[in-house]
C-alpha cells in the first residue's frame, strides 16, 4: 500500500479589470427643438418616446443631463453619432462623454 499525498490544486486568476464606463451628456441649447432632440434620443440612444422627453426636459432645466453610460468606445460612438445628426439640420445639438467615477 502507497500513501499518497494529495496536493490542493491551486488556480490563479488572472483578474482583468472592468474597462472604465463613460457618460453620455446632453448639453441644452435654446435653439434645437425639443421634438428634435426627443427624435435623436429614441433613435441613437433606444428610449421610449416618455424616457426621451424627460431626459429633454431634465437638460432644459438643469443644462445638462447624462442620457447613458456605456464603455468609452460605445460612449464617443453614440455622442458623435447624436451631435452629427443635429449638425446635418444645423442645429447646435451637443452630446460629450466623460469617464464615470
């Protein structure tokens, strides 16, 4: 008879860190119209025609308002894509991102 010593099989991990998320801003102007900013948010950003308007409104009032967050990549995407559709009517429609804390 052989005693055998069994030995924990140990695994490291190798632990990857999430990527950093961004926010998606809108940034109120007084010249885009609401409806058209309300059109931009439930086409780039997939809103309902209710989430849309209250993000609309909360930038109307506050100046600003985070309309999403995604990673950086996602993020710039989606703002360029939404300020480059305001731009095509000639309105001065702005979406920034910034990292998340």
């Amino acid at each position: 008879m052989i005693d055998a010593v069994t030995k924990p099989r140990t695994k490291t991990r190798t632990k990857t860190e999430r990527p950093r998320l961004h926010k998606v801003i809108l940034v109120n102007d007084d010249y885009t119209p609401r409806e058209f900013v309300v059109m931009v948010l439930k086409g780039e950003f997939r809103m309902t025609e209710d989430e849309a308007y209250k993000v609309m409104i909360t930038a109307h009032r506050r100046g600003v308002c985070v309309v999403a967050v995604f990673t950086k990549d996602v993020a710039e995407t989606k703002a360029t894509r939404a300020t480059d559709a305001g731009r095509a009517k000639g309105y001065p429609l702005l979406f920034t991102t910034e990292p998340e804390e």
